[in-house]
C-alpha cells in the first residue's frame, strides 16, 4: 500500500519508464492534465515554427504579387514567371510554361501553375486545383487579408495540434496497450487491460515532447531537414521503448496462498 501512495505521489512527469509506470494507479485526471500540458507544448513549437518560417515568406510573397493578380475559372491571370519569395524553408514561384527552371531551394516548394498548383519537398510533389470561384490574389488584397487573418490561422493550427495529438494518442494507444499488457504478463506484473491502455497513452508523451525539441531546432536551423524527418520517426520508437519498459517497474504479482484443506478429505 505504501508503495502504491508513493507510486500516485510521483506520477506527474512522464520522463522515465517508472515515472510512466507511475500513472497506472494514479487518478485518470493526473495523465489526463499531462497530456494537456505537452500538447500546448507541442502546439507552441508549431506556432513559433510557422509564425518565424513560414508567415515572412508568405507576407513577402503576397507584397510581390501584381496588383491584377487573380484565379479565375480555375485558371491563374495576370501573374507571370517568376520568383515571388524564396527562404530556407518556404519558396513560392510561378512556372506558367511548367519549365522548373528555378528549382528546389527551399524546403517547401510551393508551384503555382497555370491550371493548378503543386506543393513539393524531399519526398515528392502533390497536385491541386485551383477553385472555380475568383479568387483576387493582388497586393492591395492579399497583403492586408494575410496581416489581418495571420493570428487567427496561427491559432487554428495550434488547436489542430491539440486536437490531433489528442486524437493519435488514444488511437495508437489501442495498438500499444496489448504490448504493454504482454509485457506485463512475461514479467510477472500487475497489468489490468484499463492500466495497459494508460501506460500506453503515457508512454507517447516522452516522444511528443522530444518531437516538440525537435521543431524548435530544425526552426534555428540547427539542422536539415532530413534530420527533422530522422527526429520524427524516432519519436515513435521513443514511444514504443517506453511502453516496453515501463511495465518492468510495475508491483509484482503477489503469489497465490495454498488452498485451505479440504475437510471432507479423508486423513
């Protein structure tokens, strides 16, 4: 039982296996406010990523923008090749002859064409098309419409961050939970089926935290992207370290008493 206590009293950081373990007994609002917490966290990296990379490039490309500029019938008009801004981790360009003469410095490589666009990095390029309706792609419209929304799509796309989070966490934990639980069994510990599936919910906060780092740097430029997409996968291996190893710091099953004799037995 003290052991127990001590477990419920240590359970608010997620940082080693046994600090994971730790909220198996612990009341479901202890990891349910920890989660909370390392999402903002994540969210705020992601915020601070857009808002320092990707909301200069955007403004500049919208101050490059002719004032004519426009889509309409699902075709780009008055906009002609060219580079409209090309920074580290954001270039936007026009290719109307679809020539890609400019290339791949950025990145994100938004290609604005004739009858579509396409968005491209490391990994390939995905294909859109432009709406039907006009869409007025100016200057003296984009610029004030970019300035004057950019706080509310900044936070929108940390409330996604949130949400998502929130969301992956509990669907990835139905595929952990049934390893957490064997890994319990194989060591002899106490594991209920609601314990296994909050062990794995824990687990996944160690990698979100550390993909979290992750953003901050590859931000700071402190390395390529590749690195970045090295630090993503790796956050889920984090995970998967954790829900393996923080069963080994669970109570161990008590063994079973002797069953009383039988006094209908014959001596």
């Amino acid at each position: 039982m003290e052991e127990d206590a001590q477990q419920i009293a240590n359970a608010w950081q997620p940082f080693t296996p046994k600090g994971v373990a730790a909220f198996v007994p612990s009341p479901p609002s202890r990891w349910i406010i920890l989660q909370l917490i390392v999402a903002f966290v994540a969210a705020a990296s992601v915020i601070w990523f857009l808002n320092a990379n990707y909301s200069p490039a955007i403004l500049e490309a919208a101050q490059h923008s002719p004032d004519h500029a426009a889509i309409e019938g699902g075709q780009l008009t008055n906009l002609s090749s060219g580079i409209l801004t090309q920074k580290r981790f954001l270039s936007i360009v026009v290719d109307l002859e679809e020539t890609r003469q400019s290339g791949q410095t950025s990145d994100l490589q938004l290609e604005l064409r004739e009858k579509y666009f396409q968005i491209c990095s490391i990994i390939g390029c995905v294909m859109f098309d432009y709406p039907r309706e006009t869409i007025l792609l100016g200057r003296s419209v984009s610029e004030p419409w970019w300035s004057a929304r950019q706080p509310v799509i900044l936070t929108i796309c940390g409330a996604l961050t949130v949400v998502g989070l929130l969301l992956t966490w509990t669907l990835l934990s139905l595929f952990y939970a049934p390893i957490a639980k064997l890994t319990a069994y194989l060591t002899d510990r106490e594991l209920s089926w609601r314990g296994s599936w909050r062990l794995a919910s824990a687990a996944q906060m160690m990698g979100a935290l550390l993909m979290s780092f992750a953003i901050l740097l590859y931000g700071l430029q402190a390395f390529d992207l590749i690195r970045f997409l090295f630090f993503f996968s790796a956050h889920f291996v984090v995970a998967w370290i954790y829900v393996c190893a923080a069963p080994f710091s669970l109570q161990r099953v008590l063994d079973k008493t002797p069953a009383a004799t039988n006094p209908f037995s014959p001596n």
